[in-house]
C-alpha cells in the first residue's frame, strides 16, 4: 500500500498543503479556522498520515532521534537496563532514542543517512571513516571503549580497573583466594581477558595468590558447579 502523503491530507480535506502543513505542524501566526484545523487534523487521523522524519529534520533544523549502537553481544538484563535507562533520559530530553544492532547486515551508513540522527552513540569505536562521515553530515559522535581513551568524545570504561575494583571489594571483607569467572561467550572476551588482567594486577599488588579463572556458560548451573570446584 502507498505511503500517505500531506497531498493525500490537502485533498481530502478540501485544502492546500501549505494549510495542511501549516495545521499539522501547529504553526502559530497564520490565519487558519479552528473548524479548518479540526477537519484536517481528523482528516491525517482517518488515513493514517505519518509526517516524515526526514522532511521535519530539513523543516527544523535538527532531529529528535539519537541512533545507539549496539555491539553484538548477548541481550540480558544489563544490556536492557542501560537501553531503558538511556531511553528514559533521552525522552525527558524530548529526544527518542533508537537503537540498531550491530549483528544486523545493514551497514551503519545506510542507517545514519536515512534515519538522519541528531547524535549516534556507539557501544564500541567507530571506524575514523564512518565518523569523519557522520560529522560531515552535522551528526555528533559518541563512541566508547573499553581501555584509556584520551579523546573527549570517547567515553572510556577501562574493564582491567573493574577486575581491580572488585578485588579490593573482596580483600576488605577478608577474603584471600580469588576466583575469577570468565563467560564462555567469544562475543564477551573483550570484557573478560581485560578484567581477568586487572584482577591479577590487584592478586599481585596486595601479595596474594594467582586468581583461580574458570570458564562458565551463561547460565547459573555453569556457575555453581565452578563454584563447586573451587570449594573442594
């Protein structure tokens, strides 16, 4: 079926797309009846008009969309705890967020160019191509790493600091033997070799063994029988 256009909305109304436009995008300082108003407002109701995203960035100047990028990772609770949290700030905002997987074989260009974002965010670098890209085209770019980053736009959460934090945690509360869980999930193995090296720097540090490292499915019975082993 055909997309519903503003000529669709003007014709069935009776009027111009200039009123139509003027009426849908609530234009204030033009002379339009409230009955005239009412009727095409009905009217883009009753055809199922959608105004177009594109056209209402070029009409405004900005988009209301924030394009998240999202690596290919497991989806757990995580994942969707970050995505609604991120979600509900956009919209105070009055931003929407959407959000684009990157297992998907749709290239991001493709994506960004037709979506036109005020902003993407990456949950991992972007390629210093896509970006240079995306900020020819007025987009900003906020990418994400998991080791030091120098840079302003990269937001950097260093995971070998994590693998140390938690090892203090432990240590304060009297613990002297670590062990260290690693996913067995290749799309997690950025994370886990960067903390498994910071828990081995905090072992070192505070004098105390080697971590004992066991590889477990996601799933909690591969985790209590690690657990298991490290108990007997």
């Amino acid at each position: 079926m055909p997309r519903v256009t503003s000529a669709d909305v003007a014709r069935e109304s009776g009027v111009s797309r200039t009123t139509v436009s003027y009426v849908l995008n609530d234009k204030t300082g033009v002379a339009i009846t409230e009955a005239t108003r009412r009727r095409v407002q009905d009217t883009a109701a009753r055809l199922g008009y959608l105004p177009s995203a594109a056209a209402r960035t070029l009409r405004s100047g900005r988009s209301d969309l924030v394009l998240c990028v999202l690596p290919d990772w497991p989806v757990g609770p995580v994942i969707d705890t970050l995505i609604d949290h991120l979600g509900t700030e956009l919209a105070d905002r009055g931003l929407s967020l959407l959000v684009h997987n990157a297992r998907s074989a749709r290239p991001l260009a493709e994506l960004w160019r037709a979506v036109t974002p005020r902003a993407v965010l990456g949950l991992e670098p972007f390629a210093d191509d896509e970006v240079h890209a995306m900020r020819r085209a007025g987009i900003q770019v906020v990418g994400s790493a998991l080791d030091e980053d120098p840079h302003p736009e990269i937001f950097s959460v260093p995971q070998d600091g994590i693998g140390r934090v938690q090892v203090d945690h432990l240590v304060e509360r009297g613990h002297r033997v670590i062990g260290y869980a690693a996913p067995d999930d290749e799309r997690l193995a950025a994370f886990a070799d960067r903390r498994l090296a910071g828990v081995a720097q905090a072992c070192e540090r505070l004098g105390l063994p080697a971590p004992v490292a066991e590889t477990v499915a996601l799933d909690p019975s591969s985790a209590a029988a690690a657990v298991g082993r490290w108990r007997s």
